[in-house]
C-alpha cells in the first residue's frame, strides 16, 4: 500500500478519522450526527478519547466494563466508505509495513440510528432492528454484493444483512424488517418539495413486499453500506433505529429527544449485558 493509498497524517493517524489505532475499541457505536457523540459518551463512566477532524467525532471511554468507542459518521454511504475502511485499517493493517496483519480482529459495529417509517404497523418513536438492509445507493456497485430484483427498487439495488448477534437482553421492545437506504434525503426517499425526481420509488408500496418473512419497514441512508463493508472486512454489524417520521400517515414524533436517549441506553445496556 503507498502513501496514497494508506493515508495518515504527520502524527500517523488515519486521514479522515484523524484516530490512533489505540484510540479504537472493541465495540465501535456509529451515530450520524456529530452532537450525538456526546449523548452517548455521557453516559460512559470515564472518557479516554475525544478527537475531531471534520464531521468525524470520537469518543472512547468505558461504559460498566466495557470498552466503547462512540464515532458520528455525518450522513450518507460515501461517508460509510470512509469510516468502515479506516476502522479497519486502524486494527488490521501495519502502519509500518504497509500491509494487513497476520491476526486480523473482528470488532462490533453498532448503529444508533434515526429513520422514517415505511410500514403501516411501525409508529413514531419504535425501534426498529435491520435485520436486512437494501441499498438503492451505488456503493454496491464498487464491492462484492448480492443484488435484490423488486420491480419498484433501482435495478442496481443489493441487499446485506445484520450479524446474527443474541438480542435477548435488549431491555426495550423492538421491530424486524428491511432498512431501505438511500443515496439522499429528498427525492431518493420519495420526498417531493419544488424539485420533482425522475426516479421516484413508491415507499407506499414496499411494505407489501417481503423477502425471507421480512417487510419493508423503514428508510435511512447508512445502514446497508454499514453492513455491506463489515461482512466484506469480517467485522459485526447491527443497526437499531428510532423512528422519528411515519412517512405513510405524514407524521412525527414530538418526543424525539427521548426516544433517541432511550434508544441509546437500551443499546448501552445490550453491550454490557451481551457483548
């Protein structure tokens, strides 16, 4: 790997992430917006770690016994790219040599994540789990994938799925189904305001498909490339999502605020209890 591939800058972090790989834990938490770090790290009870370059926030610290690292990703797949592939160099590649390591480590990468609601059944303020997520963004197209052929996605739609983690010591209730994740916010998610899409995906529609017994239940930007790069790179992903827009009665929700803490303390108690 040469200097313009593996990129690091002077004090030899990685170039986007601007991280350490001793700033990297176990269990890796991905947030997409920078403020909701430290919504999360609040509750850790020591802080190691706190660096910024760009949209990129991180903070490392321990939660009960538990090592974290609590990363805001900013919006969008492009992004994952960036964050998936620098974790990963961050804990199996040799800076020095330029090359991977001979034991390569498998972390845990989890989603806290906001979404609308696709699915009659899914209200404002549930959580949902991506037990699978379909990407209509073009990142499959640059890394293996297993494409999905529904009649009202993208032809070059691929579909990924969580790591099969135990969620039995999730403290709330939750939801299954298929995360559809977009390239954008407006029009790629059927939002319409001056500016009208010539590819418009019927999300009115897509809950009355199902794929392995699964609905289409909710719409992000995230969550497919998240799964797409850790199974490639051997890491483990989930993503749990609050969902904060009913996109089919045109609602959302007026505790927002704290469903997303909920959110986060649910989770924060599943690490400590399981991983």
């Amino acid at each position: 790997m040469n200097a313009a591939e593996l990129i690091t800058n002077t004090d030899g972090s990685i170039y986007h992430l601007h991280l350490l790989p001793e700033d990297v834990a176990p269990t890796v938490i991905l947030v997409g917006d920078p403020d909701r770090v430290g919504l999360v790290s609040k509750f850790f009870k020591t802080i190691e770690v706190k660096k910024q370059k760009r949209e990129f926030v991180t903070h490392t610290g321990w939660y009960q016994e538990k090592r974290i690292t609590v990363l805001s990703t900013g919006i969008g797949t492009d992004n994952i790219d960036i964050v998936l592939n620098e974790l990963d160099a961050l804990v199996n590649i040799d800076f020095e040599k330029r090359q991977p390591k001979v034991n390569l480590q498998s972390l845990n990468i989890i989603r806290i994540g906001t979404s609308g609601a696709i699915h009659p059944d899914i209200l404002t303020d549930d959580i949902v789990v991506s037990t699978m997520a379909a990407g209509t963004d073009i990142l499959g197209m640059y890394y293996p994938h297993k494409k999905i052929n529904i009649a009202e996605l993208p032809s070059w739609t691929y579909i990924t799925k969580r790591f099969p983690f135990d969620l039995s010591t999730f403290p709330e209730s939750f939801k299954e189904g298929i995360t559809l994740t977009c390239p954008g916010f407006y029009g790629p998610q059927g939002r319409v305001l001056r500016a009208h899409p010539t590819l418009k995906i019927e999300i009115e529609e897509l809950y009355k498909i199902k794929k392995n017994g699964l609905p289409f239940s909710n719409v992000e930007m995230e969550s497919a490339g998240i799964y797409l790069l850790a199974a490639l790179l051997g890491h483990k992903a989930i993503s749990f999502n609050t969902i904060l827009a009913q996109r089919l009665s045109g609602t959302f929700s007026n505790q927002s605020a704290a469903s997303v803490e909920k959110l986060i303390k649910a989770t924060l108690h599943w690490i400590a209890a399981s991983l």
